[in-house]
C-alpha cells in the first residue's frame, strides 16, 4: 500500500538532515514548516488524473519540492528576507550563532545540498528522456530569470518595462512552479493525451505570471511579513515590480532623486518606505495589479478547460487561493 506524499516528504527530510549529526538542528524545523507544496501536488494530482500512482512518482514529487526548497532558501538570502511562513531563515537563523558570513555560506550549501538531492531524486525514477530535459530546461531558465530580475535597479528604470517584467515571471516562476509539475506528469503519465507540451507551457506562463503578481501585490501591500518591523521587503530593497514601476513613472523627479539615493546607499528611510506605499494608494498600483491578474487567471481556467485539467484539485484549490473571477 503505497502511503500518501507527507510520509514520503517527512521521511526524506530526515534522511537529508541527519548527515549534519546535529549541527543544523533549525534546518529539520524550517524545511517542515507547514506549506502549500502546490507544486508535487500538481504533479501528482496529473499523474493520477491518467493513470494509478506508484511509489516512483511519490519520490519524483519529493523532488519536486526539495527543488522548490532549494530555490526560497537562496531566493531569502539574495532577498535579505528574516522571515518565510512565520519562521526565521536559514540564513538569517544562524547569523546569531555563526556571524553573517557564515552563516551566509550555510545557505548556499543547504541551498546546493537540496539542488542536488532533488535531481538525484527525480532522475532516478524518470522512465522518459523528456523529463530529465525539461528539468534541466527549467532549473536553467528559472536562475536566468532571477539573474536579470535581481540586475534590475530603480534608478535604470528606463531599462526596464512591465512586459519585460512579465518575461522575467514566467521563466523565474512560471516554468518551476507551474509548467515542470505537468510537464513531468506529461512525459511520466504514460498516456497519450490530446494537447502538447507547448499547450502546457501557455497555460503555466499565464498562471505563473499571474501567482507572481499576486505575490508581489501581498508583499508590497503588507499581507506577507518577511522581516520584523512589518515594512515591505520589496520596497525597501528597491525590487521592481508593476506597482513600483508605476509609482515611478508618476513621481516627480525631485523624490524619485531622493529614493534612488537612500536604495543606493541601502539605506530607504521608513518615511520614504511610507511615502512609496501613499503614492501607490494614490495611483491606485492594488486595483490595476489585481486587474491585470485576474486577465492572467481567466486565461489559464479558459485554456485549462479546453485541455480537459480544469478539475485537477490542486489547479481548483490555487485558483480559488487568487480568487479568481468568473
């Protein structure tokens, strides 16, 4: 009787942290924090949609997730963030313990032990050749996609345009949290379906695009606390996204000097933080974010009914999740 994927992932989270004997004890809390784990659920929810799991296809969600794993340890690190889900970092954990540097360092490696571990995981049960390309494809594209969010600066805002952003989305986002998933399933299913691998990809690029925007619309908006003085990460580090690209545009020139200053020096004042978040309520960044999602939502549900997965739970659960409006 093959147990359900919480077995599989706790029991593997085990055998990951006992190599440490002991000395990354928060390690084994943090990777069990409670979480969606949206993404082995879809790939298990499409599997099963076509035909019985089998113990292979648990291990392959596990890796899935260690995948996942892999990229908010070191997306905390690059970000500056203390807190994810209500718990302090890896690397923010252990700077009391090991100093800054060090502990920087033990994110990386953590980062790079889950890197290897999911790949290992899931290369030995694929039984297609697509898999393992795919998983390359998008394990590449996605850290292409984060170089040149993370390259992104306020005060090059004339390089920098929302479709541009959105290209940025769907690599760093879509193609990890959405498209592997199903592709995996597509090439593990085993069945021959009546759509393609490209029908996946469009209908990923619009759900992605629209799970990032909703996203960076709860962290500009304080739904999502990522440090401990409840300000926005995002704005504090400057990071561009549609809300900030539109404040900048609206700003006059005088206070964008002002905040492209305090960004440089790292050092965005709280009043600059609160002035950032006025002029947003002013150019009304919320309403025209959540318009543009819900555009990116209807897209995905109309192409994920004519691919006959509209039912898959977890497709259902992540669309009622963005409230989507039908």
């Amino acid at each position: 009787m093959l147990m359900n994927f919480n077995t599989y992932f706790e029991e593997e989270i085990d055998r990951f942290c006992e190599r440490f004997d002991g000395k990354l004890d928060y390690l084994q809390k943090y990777l069990l924090i409670p979480g969606k784990q949206f993404r082995p659920q879809l790939y298990l929810d499409f599997i099963e949609n076509f035909r019985p799991l089998q113990r292979s296809d648990f291990e392959i969600a596990v890796g899935i997730e260690f995948l996942h794993l892999f990229f908010l340890v070191h997306d905390d690190l690059m970000d500056g963030d203390e807190l994810r889900r209500d718990h302090e970092t890896i690397h923010f954990y252990y700077r009391k313990f090991f100093g800054e540097l060090k502990a920087n360092g033990v994110s990386i490696i953590v980062g790079d032990l889950l890197f290897c571990r999911a790949l290992e995981l899931m290369h030995k049960n694929f039984t297609s050749s697509g898999s393992s390309q795919v998983t390359f494809y998008v394990t590449g594209k996605t850290a292409h996609g984060q170089l040149q969010e993370y390259l992104l600066k306020p005060e090059n805002m004339s390089e920098a345009n929302e479709s541009e952003l959105i290209t940025f989305y769907k690599e760093k986002t879509a193609l990890y949290s959405v498209f592997l998933p199903m592709a995996l399933g597509f090439y593990e299913g085993g069945v021959k379906l009546d759509f393609n691998i490209k029908d996946l990809e469009e209908l990923s690029a619009n759900l992605g695009v629209a799970f990032q925007l909703r996203d960076d619309l709860i962290e500009f908006t304080g739904e999502k606390k990522r440090n401990s003085n409840n300000l926005s990460a995002d704005v504090m580090r400057g990071k561009i996204t549609p809300m900030l690209l539109k404040i900048l545009e609206n700003a006059d020139i005088d206070t964008k000097k002002r905040w492209f200053q305090e960004w440089t020096n790292s050092e965005l004042s709280v009043q600059s933080h609160d002035e950032i978040l006025a002029f947003g309520e002013k150019f009304q960044v919320v309403a025209s974010t959540e318009a543009f999602i819900q555009i990116h939502l209807q897209k995905a549900f109309k192409l994920s009914k004519e691919m006959k997965i509209d039912h898959l739970p977890s497709l259902q659960n992540l669309f009622t999740l963005m409230k989507i409006q039908l």
